[in-house]
C-alpha cells in the first residue's frame, strides 16, 4: 500500500512543477473537460452512488447524514455548473499582491504562487471529489484525493471521470491522484509526508479534523465543525427572526453551518419562545431548552453536554440569556469559531457582538446557512478553516496560494 | 514556575481581549513611550548587555555569533528609531481586505484583526525583544517573549524599560509578558498551551525552530535558516557580481540572509573564480570549493555537508555548474527556500530562475542581505518565514494579524 502510494507522492510533486507555471487556459480548459466528462458519465456516477447510498441505509446511517452522501441529477448539475463557475474566475495565480520601490531602486514585488501539492481527507460528500479538484487545478496546485468509505464507489465513478479529462488536456495526468484503499493506515501515512505534501486539509466531523490536527506533521488547514449561534435581542423583528432561525436549522440541517443554539433575550422570551416552538414543531425540530426556556415551553432538558454539541440534524438547543454579554460569554465558551449571528435592531449591539465574537464569520440579521464558498462569490470552497493562521472562513481559490517576493536589482548591495 | 507562567498567559488572554480593539493612538502611543524609556535608561541597558557578552566571550562563543548579541549606543539608537517607524505605520487592524455585496443584497466584507496572543521563542539577538514587543502591541496582540539564556541580562533590563512605559499608557501592562526563567522547560510549557495562546514563532538557529516544529501543539510560525545561494550565471556583469558576493557574505555574516553557497556557470569560472578569491582573502573569508573550482583557485575543499551547511560565519561555500538548470537544481536541493539570487544579463534566464526557485525571497542582481522587514518598507520583523502558510518572508505588521468575516444583512435567508 505505502508503496503505491508513495509512488503517487512523487507523482504529485512531478505534476505541481509544470502545473504551478501552467497558463489559466491550459488550466480552464481541463476544468470544462472534467464538467464535459462528469455530464457525461452521469449514468455511471448516479449507479455508484446508489450503491454507496443503499450501504448507508443498510448500516443504519442517520438521514441527515445519508443526505450528504446523496446524489442525484440535480447535484450532478450543480457540481457541473460549479466547473463552469470555477474557470470563469480569475486566476489568482502571477497577481502582484503588493509592491514598494525601495529610494535605491530596488524594486520588491510579492507575487501569489500556487502552494504545491495539497491533500484533503474528506468524509462522505462525493462532491467534495470535484470541488476540490477543480479548486486546486485552477489554484495551480496539485491534490491528493482521500475521501472516506462510506462514499467510495461514487468517488471512483468521479475520479474515473476526471482522469479521462485530463488525459485529453494539456495539464499532467497526475496533477490529480484519489487513495483507493480507504484503510486508516494510508491517513497516518500521509500526515508524515512533509517532503512531499505541502498541506493537508481534512474536511469532516470533529474527530477526523482533531485526529489530523494532532498527528500531522505536515501543515494543516483546519476546518473546523460548527457549533453555530443565533442570538435573539431583545430589540429584533420576531417574525423575522423565525424565518431566519428556521432556514439556518432546517434549510440542511447536515451542514457546518447550519446554528445549533439559540440565544434568546430574557424580555422577549415569553413571546419569542411559543412562536419559535411552534414553527420547529411543524418542521418536527427537537427543541432541547435550559431551565428557563422551559418555564415558557415544554420541551426536552438541556444538559452542559448540549450547549458543546454539533447535531447535524433536526435538534436545537435554546438557552434564555439576560442580554447581549451573557450571550457572547456563552458563544465564547461554546463556540467552534465558525459562524455566530446576533438578530438585532441595535446599532451599538450590532457593533459591539460583531467585535467582540471570535469567530471566522460573525453576522447581523443573517442566516448562518451563508457561511459557504459558492454563496460568498468563491465558486467553490474546499472546506471552511476555522482555524486563524493562513486563511479563515470558506477556502477557495486565494486561500489555496501562497506569496513568493520577487526582487528585481542593478547588481544592489546593502549598506 | 508553571504556575508563574500559566498566569502570565492568562494575564495575556485577557489584556488581549482589550488590546484587540484599542485605537492606533493609544498603541502609537504607548510605542513612543517605549522608545522615551529605552532612551533614558541606556545606561543599565548597555550595562547589562555588558555582563552578557563578557560572559559570552569567556564561554567562548564565537565572535560572529557574540556580535548577535551585542548592544551598543548606534544599535540602541537603531531601536529607539524603529520603534518611530513603527509608530508611523498604518495600523493594519480594521482593514476591510474585501467586501462583496450579493445580489439579494447581504453584504460581506473581509476585516483584518488581531490573531490574539502570539508567543516568541527566540535566541541572542536583544533587539528581538524591542522589535517583537512593538510590532505586536501596533498589531493588536499580546506577547509572550521567551528569550534565550545568552541575553537575560540584556532582556531583563530592556523589558524593565518596556513596562515601565505600559504602565504610563493607556494600554493594559500584562500585553507584555516575559520569561525570566530560562530552562528548557518553559519551552515544552508554552508549546502545549494552545487554549491560550494562537500563534508561537520560534526565531534561532535550526536546533531551536526544529524542535519547536516538532513539539508544538500550538499553530507555528516557521521562521528558517538561511542557506542562501547565489547564482553567478555567464552573462553576468562580473566586476559588480564581487560586490554583490561581498555584501552578502561579510556585511553581517551572522544573520540568516548572508549568502552561504554561491554556484558559479562553468564558461566565467576561469575569468570570475580568481576574481572572487582575490576578494574573499582580503576580507578573511575561507572558501571551501568543489572539485572544479578547486582547479582555478587554491581552496579547502568542500563536502556534501558543506552544501546543507548554515556557516553564519566568514566561511562560503563554491561549486561550478553547467548552467542554469543545474544551479536550480542544487538551489532545489539545498536551499532551506529563505533566499536565493541570480546575478545575470539574460532575461530568459532571470525569469526562468524567479519562476523555478521556490524559495521566499528571489533576487535578480541583487544582495540577499536585504532579506528584512526593515529594508523591506515593513518598519521591522518577527522574523523571516520559510513556511508557505500564512505568511512568507519577513513578517511584519500586516503578517501579525487575521481576518473575519462580517456579514451584515436584513434577516436574509438562504434559498
């Protein structure tokens, strides 16, 4: 095993040197072969995933969670139409991101280089596959594909699909390689490899992301779960406020950014709380209240174990705060740093939740569902980063280079 | 200790709430008030300094690295005067780096701010406490600054300065912290302290940034060795190629960017190694060549090692090249990808050199030396990164800090 896929390192590194200094059209050209070769396979790729798909629901896998695996004609087309997407970006490769111009003429140009060789470990989303090939061709980065079992006959369908597509491009066949063998040997293997991987992304629950996070030596890129908040103040539309709570819990409740707490202001609780119950009863959402919430509702008991959990489907946790302090206090120590919101009409509590809220994406009077590459304008995203070095929030194009400076002299010496 | 040291941290955590969003005047402020109790406190400063390099001399450190630690009244005046220029920066913190307004109207903007509590780990160089300090509190960080055992005198003085000066701010005294316990120890302490601190930057010799690398749980900032190379290709001008070799190599031989390796193109050997042995005796520079070079000038000759070889020292290394594909070659090989240059007429060539060399900073006719947030318009460093993540080449203010997105609605739902 170890063999095989060492000999796929190599590969990679090869690819990246002719692929870091390959033009945009060479680039955008095998992106619309592999959305040329996905459209049409779409019978065979659909076949694969049944099988993944009818696995799943044979090991008792959660709805919520058999929704990620899921494919069918209308995600086909969106992962095709995000090619499309993708190569009309701009590349962001050769941008000159800053310059100075010393007194002495020395001229300093930091310019944005592809990374290298990049590996995503990924769970069950078989359109993680083409988002993160497409991202990474377009990036100039070669990419190790390492998703997991549950999704790994839709995966082959895809990879098979991408490879045809780069047979008939001008980029390197290998500047794309998939892990078959979905043992967990090959994911400690890979987080040795800093002579061959620039940066590993893993892209899943929490226990895949921490396992990755403290056993690799190559760097990573964290993305991270979300426990997502919506707080409720006092002064905020109510009715909007449902709709908003809604869409962020039951939109996709499988997502990262789907909110998982619900802060609500201790004023408005007697009137907010039988309105929310109401609309979450109709969407069967399990409500799981603390002590006070229950005093307006009935609903399940919440434990401290709650406030810390990411469901990943139909359950909110809803907790009654005395304002806006006892709300970040509370998203301060639960948080994942992911996304938060504060529904509000306050201009200073606006301002002040916004400042005061460590996390990658902060919003006021918003669904925390926006939290995603596609819906910020990037095309695609290659997970969210949680993390605060090198990139936060979705990744896409940008997020997956690095800078170089370039020096251009006259024979300069220092003084 | 631990226990002195685990309230320092939580000292740090919490000035760091309040720092992060202090006005540029208060930290410009609080900067010149450095700089006013630097200057008036010269005297205990330079003394201090005194005991630690006497002591460095009877423990027979050699002079190169003895001139790492050495104050004196010019490199005094040279951190008072950075510590102006700092002050005189744009305050990065706030910065919308991007915004995006969708067509349903949400409106997402990327701001730029404090990553929090940074932590430095580093050597000799007592400056570094004065630099790392400033750059941090103009930043929006707390830091953490764990100084080697060759400069506790020197540190302990300098910060004595510093604090005093917190206290007459407005800025929290505890954005500061020192480790006046230099055992190992603390090393390993603050490398698994990742609820309190985000960001370690180790800044020494390899021993030091390899062990913290391998060690930290806490997300690092890699700041490298430098085996630099130079590249004399055959059309280079060769009289001003001396001068450049010159600089980089006797300016300041003890700092990272000093050129360590220069490969010279086969046709000018003849013409150009005299030359430079001509020049090199005269500044008492050893030169330790390959078999080839060893053909034109009397040399010591050079083994593999010679070539992996940080000299930080009068010591340069020569080998002969067919040309520009063997130097890339050996550049990709040795270098630790902090600073390599080409010193050349070809334009071919110079391009074909800046695209394939995948180091930091790549120079065309120039000296390495100017490797350095200073020379590089950023006011000072914390040090030169040879990661790829986050942040290459010197890291100065902007380097020092994240983003996050605010994404301001009118109760937006997603479709």
């Amino acid at each position: 095993m170890d063999e095989r896929l060492l000999s796929k390192l190599q590969n990679l590194r090869r690819a990246s040197a002719i692929l870091s200094s390959a033009n945009s059209s060479l680039k955008n050209e095998a992106i619309l072969l592999i959305a040329k070769a996905l459209d049409e396979n779409r019978a065979t790729i659909l076949e694969a995933n049944e099988r993944d798909v009818s696995l799943a629901r044979a090991r008792g896998l959660k709805e919520s969670l058999v929704d990620r695996l899921l494919l069918n004609e209308k995600r086909l087309d969106e992962m095709i139409e995000m090619c499309h997407l993708v190569s009309e970006l701009k590349d962001p490769v050769g941008e000159v991101v800053d310059s100075f111009v010393r007194e002495d003429g020395l001229k300093i140009f930091r310019v944005r280089v592809p990374i290298g060789v990049v590996a995503i470990i990924y769970e069950s989303r078989p359109n993680v596959t083409v988002d993160a090939t497409v991202l990474a061709l377009k990036s100039g980065n070669a990419i190790l594909l390492r998703g997991g079992s549950d999704a790994i006959q839709s995966n082959i369908a895809i990879v098979k699909s991408i490879k045809e597509a780069l047979e008939k491009s001008k980029l390197p066949e290998n500047c794309v390689e998939f892990v078959e063998d979905t043992d967990r040997a090959n994911v400690d293997f890979i987080l040795k490899q800093r002579e061959y991987i620039d940066l590993v992304i893993p892209r899943g629950g929490k226990q895949l992301i921490d396992y990755v996070v403290r056993n690799s030596v190559v760097p990573v890129l964290e993305t991270g779960a979300g426990v997502c908040h919506i707080f409720v103040d006092e002064s905020a539309d109510l009715e909007r406020s449902i709709e908003v709570i809604d869409n962020a819990k039951t939109q996709r409740p499988g997502t990262c950014n789907a909110v998982e707490t619900v802060l609500v202001h201790k004023n408005i609780a007697d009137r907010f709380l039988p309105m929310l119950k109401e609309r979450l009863d109709a969407k069967q959402v399990e409500i799981r209240g603390c002590e006070l919430t229950r005093k307006f509702i009935e609903c399940v008991p919440a434990t401290d174990e709650d406030w810390a959990t990411e469901y990943l489907d139909l359950i909110l946790s809803v907790k009654v705060v005395s304002g806006i302090d006892e709300a970040i206090e509370h998203i301060g120590k639960y948080s994942t740093k992911h996304s938060d919101a504060i529904l509000t009409e306050s201009y200073s509590n606006a301002m002040k939740f916004v400042s005061a809220v460590d996390s990658a994406v902060v919003y006021v009077n918003a669904s925390t569902r926006f939290t995603d590459g596609g819906q910020f304008g990037m095309g695609a995203e290659m997970g969210i980063s949680t993390q605060k070095l090198h990139a936060r929030g979705p990744v896409g194009l940008k997020e997956l280079t690095t800078t170089k400076f370039v020096v251009l002299g006259e024979y300069h010496t220092r003084r």
